[in-house]
C-alpha cells in the first residue's frame, strides 16, 4: 500500500467524530477516502453533523506519527499487511457482515482467510481439565481433516484449539483485541508466533491498542464472520463465547456445542445453545458431516465405495505409528462409526489392534 493511499485511510478514522459506522456512510456516500476529504462542506454535512464535517477538512495531529508507525511495521516482514474495506484481498466473509471493519491489520499468509473450511473454535479462559482437552482434541482432529480452527489467542479453550490446529497439520487464524505490535495474553507470544508463521493472525485495532475489555466482545464478531460455523466447547452463561455464537446464528452460521455435566457451571452455557437450537456434538466427525467438510477421504463416499477402498490396510496408513484418537481416525478416513467399527473389529481379529493408541477401544463401547 502506497503511503498516501495509507494516509488517507488512517486519517478519516483518526478524524474526531467519525467511528467505524460514520466512516462506512462516508464511503458509500462519496467513494474513497481521498473522494471524502475532496468534499464541500455542505456535502459532508449532508451525511454527519457540521462539527464530524469541519473535522475532515483538516488532518489529525496524529495522523504522521499514525501513518509513520504503520509504515515501519509493515517494512518490518513480508507477511505483515494492513487490508482496507476496498482491497480485493479484503475478506469476502466480512465484507457480507452489517458492520465490517474498515482497516484489518494482518499477520500471516492472507490465503488462510479464504481457506476452504474454517471453523470457530471458542469457549472459557478458565475450562474445567476435560473442557481444555476435549478442544484440543476436537482441534487436533479438525485440523487433520483439513480444517482451519479460528479463535482468539485467549487463555484456556482459545490457546487450546489453536495449539490442536496446528498439531493437526492445519493452518489457524487468531482474531485479538489488541494492536498486532502487542500480544495478549503474554503467555501466549511463542503461540502467536507458530500462528503467525502457519496460519494468520488479524485485529481491526490500530497498532498501540492495549488489551481493553471493550474490544473483546467486538472482535468476537469477525472470529464469527470468518468461519462457516461455531463450535463453542465449555462456556458458562455469561460467558463472551456466547456471544459469538449468537453473532454466529445472526449471520446465518452453524453453532455447534459440547454438552457437559449437569453439575459444572462451565458447561451451562453450552446447554443453554443446545435448548436453543445448537447442534449438540461429540465428535469432530459430527461437525464435518454437518458442514460436509470432507476430510482427506470424501464423507460422501457410499458403504460400497468404502468396502471397495478402505480395508486393514487403508486403515492401518491411516493410524499411522503414533497414538491416534477415534475422532483423529474418523476424521483422516470419512468413515461413519458403524463402519469404522466394523474395520477396527477387522484388525482385531487379524491380531493387528495393537497399534492402536490405549483406551481406543473401551471409547468405541461408549459410542
């Protein structure tokens, strides 16, 4: 991006008076920002009130330190982008969102914002040990079927679906609160860095923006808008995961959740959106039938195609040699649980179970 092309982007949201909403009407109004300063004053006061328009007819005191720090970030790597409302690598996603941010500040590859299957990935700061697991688990899984988990970088189910994404071979993208020259929670700066460097992390909040608990519930709206569903994993009832869910279901997305016990107020959230129409879930296979994200095996295939392809095997490639969950191998075959029982029933006859991970087999007699 050109300096001057920057400038006037920064300088018509530094513009006192003019927020996110004020600048959208502006450009619909008058075009590109360069359009809106070129306006009379009775023009601009035809879109907001005569103060905002004596405002733009002047630059912000702020505006070159702005322009200056923006510019030496970005020379700092070639992954490092600031993508405005009218650049074609802007996110279609948001682009369809009543309120889509005007700047999207990006670190990372900008392809992973348009990646095949995106799915959110949300939940307590403070989950119950099983809570943390069951999203690692469920990420690992959905990353080994291809599937790239968005999140927000937070402490507890955030830090644990992003860390599974990646253990599963899958790029993910973290939305934050925060400018991208700051990480939040500190805890988590080797995190954004495997983020940054295999998957893709945005904010809307210029550089300098401190952790402020306003922008939390904010960003939650574009961790929606990036994905084609939710999958909120532990949340208690006033939980911030709610509220992506709900923006979730606004926009038309699929919400998804863990059930949990009766007894843990982590999990009262979760049966809330389960009464009110959320998908309940117990396996990453349950999300990638209902979104039809096929994973490296096509979820469409009939039991004919499988018996035809997936023998002993075609199951063991599969298991590899390492420990593999029955939702990880679910997910790297397409097969539904009837028939990936059956091939397991297979193996063990042929004295072949023990390389399966411990434990496998007493979850497949809960299925």
């Amino acid at each position: 991006m050109q300096r001057q092309e920057l400038a006037a982007w920064l300088r018509l949201l530094l513009t006192p008076g003019v927020g996110k909403e004020t600048a959208r009407k502006l450009l619909a109004a008058f075009g590109l920002p360069e359009a809106v300063f070129a306006q009379s004053l009775d023009a601009l006061q035809t879109v907001v009130g005569p103060k905002t328009a004596h405002a733009l007819q002047q630059a912000p005191d702020a505006l070159d330190a702005q322009v200056k720090q923006v510019l030496a970030w970005l020379a700092e790597g070639a992954n490092r982008h600031v993508l405005t409302l009218a650049d074609p690598r802007f996110p279609s996603d948001l682009l369809q969102m009543a309120d889509p941010p005007v700047l999207l500040y990006v670190m990372g590859d900008l392809e992973v914002l348009a990646h095949p299957r995106r799915l959110a990935m949300v939940g307590s700061r403070n989950p119950t040990p099983q809570g943390e697991a069951n999203a690692h688990q469920f990420a690992r899984a959905l990353g080994q079927a291809g599937v790239c988990v968005v999140s927000g970088l937070a402490l507890g189910v955030d830090g644990a679906a992003h860390t599974g994404a990646l253990e599963g071979g899958a790029p993910t993208i973290a939305v934050v609160g925060t400018g991208l020259d700051r990480v939040y929670p500190r805890r988590h700066l080797s995190l954004a860095h495997r983020i940054a460097a295999h998957g893709a992390i945005v904010s809307e909040y210029p550089l300098g923006t401190p952790p402020l608990q306003a922008n939390f519930p904010q960003r939650n709206r574009l961790i929606a808008g990036l994905s084609q569903g939710t999958l909120v994993v532990e949340a208690a009832l006033q939980s911030g995961s709610l509220i992506t869910a709900r923006l979730a279901a606004e926009q038309g997305r699929e919400v998804f959740a863990i059930p949990g016990s009766i007894h843990a107020p982590q999990s009262r959230g979760c049966h809330a959106l389960i009464r009110q129409g959320a998908k309940l879930v117990e396996s990453a296979q349950d999300i990638l039938e209902d979104l039809r994200m096929v994973g490296p095996r096509d979820l469409s295939a009939t039991p004919a195609d499988a018996d035809e392809g997936d023998g002993p095997d075609s199951l063991l490639d599969a298991m590899g040699f390492d420990p593999v969950s029955l939702d990880a191998l679910q997910a790297r075959t397409g097969l539904d649980t009837a028939h990936l029982q059956a091939r397991l029933l297979e193996l063990e006859l042929d004295g072949l179970v023990g390389r399966l991970a411990g434990g496998l087999f007493q979850r497949q007699g809960q299925a």
